[in-house]
C-alpha cells in the first residue's frame, strides 16, 4: 500500500518529465556494440601507432648511419682536396708560366730558367722526375729546342730525369762552356778566312 500511496503522490506531469529526460539520454546513449567497436578501433589505432613508432626509429637509426657514411667521405673529400689545395682556401692560385729558355749561353738566364722551372714545378705539385723532364721540354726554344729535338730524333737520349736535364743544360749552356765554344767558332772562322 505505500507504494501506492507514493505512485499517487508524484505528480504526472513531473512522471512524464522524467521519462522524456530519460527517453533523451537513450536517444543520446551509444548501444553497447558501438562501444564495443570503438574500443576495437583504438586498440587496432594504438598498434598502428606502436607499429608507426617503431618503424620510425628504424629509418631514423638508418638516416643517423647513412649522415655519419656521409660525413667520412665529406672528411675524406676534404682530405683529398686539401692535398691539392693551395693556401688560399681550396682554390688553386694562377701560377704564371716559366720564361722560355732560348739557348743563350747567358749563365744568368740559364739559373733564373732552371730556378722558374723549380718553382713552377713546385706550384704545380709536380713531383714525377719524368713529367719534370717533359715540362721542361716545353719551355725550350730556340738553339734549345733544336738541340732537344736532335738529342730524341737521332734514339741518343739519356735523359730521364729532371737532374739529367738540368746537368745536359748546365753542360752545353751554361758560361763555363762558352769560351770553349767561341774559340772553336773562331778557329773556324779563322781556318775559312785563311783557305779563301
């Protein structure tokens, strides 16, 4: 009976209120399967993002290695290039090119030739006793030349060395030589004047 007297004391239309209130808490209340299917949907999420981690670390590991490969062949680049560097940062300076050696028997343009050569050879970083000799070869000129182009074209050339060379040029041009030879051109020159 007192639950009937208490049905009879609330009020209708505070009942009908209720049950709209709860009929629209239903209407908004998402079914159990939904929920179920959410909470699927962010486990499946949660591994995705776990597997995504994962194989982000991987590439970053792999990026991290590649950079430090890089970086030992930048190293060995700048190694190599600061071999052949000049002082001036990398960039090689324009080495002026060597006066060319007529074959005058003038002692001082004979050492400043031999001196420029040195010099050019240096700069240049040519250090092949070879390719000093051919380098050299392709500053000579005039009775020097003619006298280079002999010494190949008759097989006699001995000289294979930039010392060889300096010692063939020192022997046949340098002033201590050129008393001798002007005698014998005068000699000659005597000999003709005499039988003419």
């Amino acid at each position: 009976m007192a639950r009937n007297q208490r049905r009879e004391s609330v009020d209708p239309a505070r009942f009908e209120e209720l049950e709209a209130v709860v009929s629209a808490m239903r209407a908004h209340m998402i079914p159990n399967d939904r929920i179920r299917a959410i909470e699927q949907a962010q486990r499946e999420l949660g591994d995705g993002l776990k597997e995504l981690e994962s194989n982000a670390k991987k590439d970053f590991e792999e990026l991290k290695d590649g950079l430090e490969e890089l970086r030992c062949v930048v190293n060995l680049v700048k190694v190599a290039m600061g071999k052949s560097a000049t002082s001036s940062g990398g960039q090689r300076a324009k080495v002026p090119e060597p006066q060319r050696f007529e074959g005058n028997r003038d002692g001082k343009e004979l050492e400043n030739f031999l001196f420029d050569m040195e010099q050019y050879f240096r700069a240049m970083g040519t250090s092949s006793k070879e390719d000093k000799v051919f380098g050299a070869s392709m500053y000579l000129a005039g009775d020097a030349k003619l006298w280079w182009r002999s010494t190949f074209s008759n097989g006699v050339c001995s000289i294979n060395t930039w010392g060889d060379l300096k010692k063939e040029l020192m022997d046949l041009f340098f002033p201590e030589n050129v008393e001798y030879v002007a005698r014998n051109k005068l000699s000659a020159t005597r000999h003709l004047c005499v039988t003419t």
